[in-house]
C-alpha cells in the first residue's frame, strides 16, 4: 500500500509539472508583445553589465557609468535605425519585383532541364518551395523588428531598471535564503556563464556581420547592411542559423548576376563561417556551452511558436540559460547533460 501510495504521488507531482509547464507556455504566448521586448531588454542587460561594472571599478560614480552605459545604448540604436531603416522600406517596396524576377528565373530552369529531358515535360513547382518566400520572409523578420524598435523608449526603461537592480541583489538574497552564501555562490555562477555565454557569442557575430557586409559589398549585392544584420541575429543558432542567413543574399545575387555570382556568394558565406563558427569560436566558448543538434532545433521551433520570428532569433540564448541553471544544481545536472552536445572524447 506504501509502495503504491508513493507511486501515486510521484505521478500526481509530474502531472502537475506538466500542467504547469502549459499554463506558463500558455501565458508566455498570450503575452508575447510583452515577453519579447522584456527578454532583449534583459540581454541588452546582461551584455552591458561587464562595461557598467568596469566603469565603476575604475572608481566612475554609478549614476555617471549607467549615463555612459545608456548613450551607448542609444548610440548603436540611432546608428542601426540610420542605416538600415530606408533600406528595410526599400527592400520591402521592391520586394514584388526581386520576387518575381526569381520566379522567371526558376522557371526559365525549369524549361531547360524539361528541354535537356533531365524532368518531365508537366513538373510544376510547389508553392511551399517558391525560392521567393524566403525573400518575403527576410522582409516580414526587418519589419517586425523595425516595430520592435519603435518600443526602443520601454526597453530603454527596462534595462536602466534592471542595471540599478544590480547592485541590491546580494542584500537581497542575504535575506531571502537561510544559506545566502552558497545561494549567492550559486547565482554568481550562473549569471558569470550566461553573460560569457552572450557576450563572446555577440561579439563574434558581429565579427562575422562585419565580414558579411564587407563580402556582400565588394560583390555589389544589394541591401548588404541588411543581410549583415541578419547574419549577426541569426548566428545565435548554432549548425542552421547561418545557413538561413545565407539564403537570401544568395537568391537576390542570383537575381541580380547570375548563377556564377550567387556561387560565389555561396562559398564566401561558407569560408566566413568556417572562420568563424568552426576555427575561432570553439577556441574561445569552449563545448560546455554547446547544445545537440536535436535541441538546437526542437527549440527553434518551440521558442518561435511561443515568442515568434524574435524568438526563434533569441531560441539558442533561451535554451543555453536553462542548461546552465540546470547545470548549477546536483539534482538537475542529468538535465543539463541531456541537453548537452554528443561527448566524442
């Protein structure tokens, strides 16, 4: 009776973990416009904390450092609104064009291979697989981030608030927990991975946007601040993300010169990102960070149905801050193990 009255129990608190785990996913969902600008605001947050401490460190009063900190902030987002806001609007306005210029494209493929009898003479193209979607959603991604930054004076909020919080967490969690040492210790290291995590990977993905841009700009492909800047989102997922970011640069030089052109955009994306993502980036993140390829995609899918295109961009980021939260605690460690990439040593 004892056994089986344990065996009820355990499976009463995963029933209820499961249905709180929906009514949170539920809530995530239903608050989306909330959540998203709150989650970048936390990792603008997380990235400026290093600056913000240094400053202080170096005896800048707080006040004075948060200023510096914030028109910074300011800064970057006046310098992305000035160079790429008309081109998002251009982009978007030439968009019908570009795609059906790629359409004639394909199709004119198309009756070559049907007059070469490599395909049969009635082949038509799925509408699911037009290479013009893909234009039409690099689109709808710059526009709803350009809405996204439209909320830049909340987010501005948010993460001066947050920076000030900074300082109070330690009182905080000395009167929260009964051991607020091993608590502190604990939190400490989390949030120490987290932001080592989020700001060598930002970093490096601006160092492969500003190698995009370069590349796309002497090749004369159109709108290449664009396409930098969604090389530098994208690059937060790991394996498939810079293959998304290479699509669309890819199909709009093949619209502009040719099939050769868009080759070698094709193998200049690939050198970049072999630089990049499989030379230089395992020598400084290391593989306790990594996530299975498995992970990688179920939360692409996951964070992207609950958050949106802005989640899929944050899914990675999300996921490596719940390994490593797992990773903090004995109880939790197979979990974060689970998630981990495949040990080959």
């Amino acid at each position: 009776m004892i056994e089986k009255a344990n065996n009820l129990s355990k499976t009463f608190q995963l029933m209820l973990i499961l249905a709180s785990f929906v009514i949170i996913v539920a809530g995530m969902k239903a608050a989306e416009s909330i959540i998203v600008p709150f989650l970048l605001s936390l990792f603008i947050s997380i990235i400026a904390l290093p600056p913000f401490q240094w400053l202080q460190q170096k005896r800048v009063p707080r006040g004075i450092a948060l200023i510096i900190i914030i028109l910074i902030f300011l800064a970057f987002i006046f310098l992305i609104g000035f160079l790429i806001g008309t081109s998002v609007t251009d982009f978007s306005s030439n968009l019908p064009f570009y795609e059906q210029n790629l359409q004639n494209q394909t199709q004119a493929l198309i009756s070559w291979l049907v007059e070469k009898k490599y395909i049969e003479p009635d082949f038509q193209i799925s509408n699911a697989v037009k290479p013009g979607v893909i234009l039409d959603i690099a689109g709808n991604v710059f526009n709803q981030l350009s809405n996204l930054f439209a909320n830049g004076f909340l987010m501005l909020l948010t993460v001066i608030f947050m920076m000030l919080e900074v300082s109070s967490l330690p009182q905080k969690i000395n009167e929260m927990f009964a051991n607020p040492e091993a608590s502190l210790s604990r939190i400490k290291s989390v949030t120490q991975n987290i932001n080592k995590y989020i700001v060598l990977k930002t970093i490096l993905n601006l160092c492969n946007a500003l190698l995009v841009t370069i590349f796309l700009y002497f090749m004369g492909v159109d709108y290449y601040l664009l396409w930098g800047l969604l090389a530098f989102m994208l690059n937060y997922i790991p394996t498939i993300g810079s293959f998304f970011a290479l699509l669309p640069p890819a199909l709009l030089a093949l619209v502009q010169f040719g099939f050769v052109e868009a080759i070698v955009v094709v193998i200049g994306f690939i050198i970049i990102n072999t630089l990049i993502g499989n030379i230089i980036e395992p020598r400084f993140m290391g593989k306790g960070l990594g996530l299975s390829t498995l992970v990688v995609f179920l939360s692409l899918i996951f964070w992207g149905w609950v958050l949106g295109p802005i989640g899929m961009l944050l899914s990675v980021p999300l996921t490596i801050t719940i390994k490593i939260a797992l990773d903090s605690s004995e109880e939790t460690r197979w979990l974060s193990v689970l998630l981990g990439p495949e040990n080959t040593e």
